[in-house]
C-alpha cells in the first residue's frame, strides 16, 4: 500500500532557471529605474511639491505667520478691491490674449504656405520668441512713453494727427494784461477785444509769449501791415509778437523790428455770435470786408493757443492692460503661428484638392475642412497659452507705470506686491499662490488629457 501510494505520487516539477532569472533582472531593473528617477523625484518634491504644501499651510496663518486665522485670508481676498481688480483683468487677459493669439497664429499659418520665402518669415516672426520678457517689457516701456520724443508710437500718432489736421503754432502766445487793444480771454482759452471796432476802423492785436526763434519762418514785419488804413467798408487790423528784440519799445503799440503772426484766425463778432473770419498773413494783417453796419468784436478763436497734439496715453488706466496685451502678441505671436503651421502641414492634401475639384472656394475649404480638421492643435495651443497667460508677471510689472501698476495688476504681480512688493502679508500672498494653482492646474489636466488621448 506505500509503495502504491509513493509510485502514483507527482515528482515536484522543476524549477525552470530562465524563469527565476527573468525575475531577478526584472526586480534589478525596478531598482536601476527608481535610482534613476529618484533625483528627478527629489527635485520635483524640492521644487515643487514642497513650496505647494508650505504655501497652503502659510496661507491658513496671519501675516506674521505665529497666529493661524485658517481661512481668514481667503475671504479677505475677495473682499480688497485691488485683489477683484486682479483677477478681473486676469480674466480679461484669459480671454482676450489667448483668442488672439491663437486667431493670428492660424491666419498667419495659412497665409505663410503661399509665400515664397515662408522659412525666412516664420524665422522673423519667431525671433521675439528668444527675447527675454524683461528685454521686451523695457522695448515696449520705451515705445508706449508717452513723450513723442521718445515713444515711437506716439511719434506716429503725432505725424497722422498733424497731416489731416493741423496744430497751433502759437501754443504759448498769451495778450499783455492791460496793454492796447485790451484782449480779454474768456473762459475757453480764447481772446476778445475789450472795445469794439466799426468799419473802416483797426485794432492792433499783441501777444507775447512766443520766441522769436519759435516764430514761423515766412513771418514779415508788423509795422507796415499796422500803418495800412481800412476802407470805410472794412475793419482790419494786425496780430503782432509784442516784443522788440534786443530791448526798448512801447508795449500795446506796434514798434518797428515787431514781427506779425501769420496764420493766425481771426473772428468778428456782433452780439455775441461769429459773422466774419479770416485768417492773418505774413505781416500778420487781416481785412473783414461786407460787415453790417455797426461796431463789431474782434476774437482769437482758442484753436490759436491750443497745445501741440501729444499722442495717446497708452499707459494710461484705460489703456495700460490692452497695451501690455500688444506687447504679449508681439512675443508669442510666431509661437502660435510655427505649432499651428506644423500642424497645418500634416493636413491630407487629398481632402483639400477634392474640396478645390467639386468648386468649393478658398474661404469655404478654411472654414470647413482646415479649421475643422486643425481644431485638436488649435486646442492645444489654446490651452497653452491659457496657462502661460495666467503666470504673466514680467511684461506688467515692467511696462506699467508705478502710479498705474494697480490698474494692470493681475494675480500673479499682486502676489508678488502682497508678499514682498512693499505689503510684507505672506500669509495674503500664499493664499493667492494657492488660488492661481488652483486656476491653472484644470488646464493643466486638460492639456495632458489631450496629449496622453492623441498618443493612443
């Protein structure tokens, strides 16, 4: 009975050597792996996870940090108006910026495939791209300056004011208090004659405060202009720079050496409404003719003294944000169009042609085959600038102005100002960390959901 039981007993099966030893390399290759990555681990939990975990607990304490006030600086937040200001125009460069971009990168794309020096234009439009944002930020400081001198924009907002309308050349000119026809200015900048003046009557009209350099170079001598008697059917006069150069003179009187202003309006009132205007010569004579009988007013319209057109104000409150955003499509401009493109030109050709052969035009095949077909990269793209745009730190605080710095903030600057930036709140500071994480980390998501969607 044993031995029937040891005979129909299974030997053990025997251990296959290849098996265990593809076990041990595996287990040994586990451990070549995590040797490798662990650095990468300790930078990652250094650099990131940790200053992640450490902003959400300082955020729960004051700004000192020893008393905690859990969510206190959380609701505070959303109670400072600069803060709601913040993320305003966080939500405005959100939306604006990234449409933008992401427009002008797809009509570029297209229009660059029928060019014949595509490579060299994408190379020009992608060369802001190895600016620094502190260089282009100071680029655009200087272009934004408000001083046409110096700020190549309004230099040439300055140049297209000034050709389709002109500017006064008398913007300093002013009447000599008291002094002869007694000018009297009135409450919108212009100057009107104190004593009224019939036909066949003039007015000798002086100013002051223009320097002789300053003067417009076909001006003539006032003095012959000032001798000239009028009809009896007109009133004339002269507007004179009262001022002798090299001294002497008798002020309100029309000296010799005393040089007239041309180009300046002149107006005739009577009761109070303009019935006549002309403008002086040279000499800066003037000659009314056909007035009604009567003594009439004479006027310097306002237009004569106004200052010199000085451009827009981009760093203004009402512009400051649009022209940070001008700046960040300068930049990032070639980056959309290049992703785009690459995208662009894996598109099947066959589809297009096919398109072309049935009588489809080009606008038709753009909007319903290439758009379509390219929405995956104009997503990615999308996306990536979304995130890129809610980091934005540099270009606002280097173009924006300190007295307007609180009109283009946003959430990063104001963590910056709050933390360090003259507000010493570390504790208000982690907790607008904590809020951009939260805003850029479903973006984030988003964006390696794609990418991990298209692998497969």
């Amino acid at each position: 009975m044993t031995a029937t039981l040891v005979k129909e007993a299974s030997p053990p099966a025997p251990s296959h050597p290849d098996r265990a030893r593809r076990r041990r390399l595996r287990r040994r290759g586990r451990i070549v792996a995590v040797l490798f990555v662990l650095p990468a681990l300790l930078l990652l939990g250094a650099l990131v996870v940790y200053p992640v975990l450490f902003s959400v607990g300082r955020s729960l304490f004051d700004a000192s940090g020893t008393r905690f006030v859990g969510g206190e600086n959380y609701l505070e937040m959303f109670r400072d108006p600069v803060t709601l200001k913040a993320v305003r125009n966080t939500a405005i460069w959100v939306v604006i910026a990234p449409t933008l971009l992401t427009g002008l990168g797809l009509i570029l794309a297209v229009l660059v495939e029928r060019i014949r020096w595509a490579t060299a234009f994408k190379l020009l439009l992608f060369m802001p791209m190895a600016v620094s944002f502190l260089a282009a930020g100071i680029i655009f400081r200087l272009a934004y300056d408000d001083d046409p001198d110096k700020g190549v924009l309004n230099a040439a907002a300055v140049t297209v004011h000034d050709a389709f309308k002109g500017s006064s050349s008398y913007p300093t000119a002013r009447a000599r208090e008291g002094d002869g026809a007694d000018l009297t200015k009135e409450a919108d900048g212009s100057y009107v004659t104190g004593a009224d003046v019939s036909p066949g009557g003039t007015a000798a009209l002086g100013l002051v405060g223009v320097a002789p350099k300053d003067l417009p170079g076909e001006a003539r001598p006032a003095a012959p202009a000032a001798s000239r008697e009028a009809a009896s059917d007109e009133v004339g006069g002269v507007v004179y720079l009262d001022f002798t150069p090299g001294g002497g003179g008798e002020p309100g009187r029309v000296d010799e050496g005393e040089s007239g202003l041309p180009g300046m309006k002149v107006e005739a009132l009577r009761d109070g409404r303009t019935v006549a205007s002309t403008t002086t010569g040279a000499d800066g004579s003037f000659r009314f003719t056909g007035l009604d009988g009567g003594p009439h007013a004479l006027k310097l319209p306002a237009e004569n003294f106004a200052p010199p057109y000085q451009g827009i104000s981009w760093l203004g409150p009402a512009l400051v944000t649009p022209a940070i955003i001008g700046a960040y499509l300068w930049i990032w401009t070639g980056f959309a169009m290049v992703l785009i493109g690459a995208g662009l030109a894996a598109l099947p050709r066959d589809a297009l042609e096919a398109a072309r052969m049935d009588g489809a035009n080009e606008w038709q095949i753009f909007r319903r085959i290439t758009v379509p077909l390219l929405a995956p990269v104009l997503t990615v793209v999308f996306v990536t600038l979304v995130i890129n745009v809610m980091k934005v730190f540099d270009l606002v605080y280097i173009i924006a102005p300190g007295p307007v710095q609180e009109d283009a903030t946003v959430l990063a600057t104001q963590m910056w100002l709050v933390s360090f930036g003259g507000g010493n709140d570390q504790g208000m500071g982690s907790a607008l960390g904590v809020l951009l994480l939260l805003l850029v980390v479903p973006a984030m998501a988003f964006n390696v959901r794609r990418f991990r969607r298209s692998q497969r």
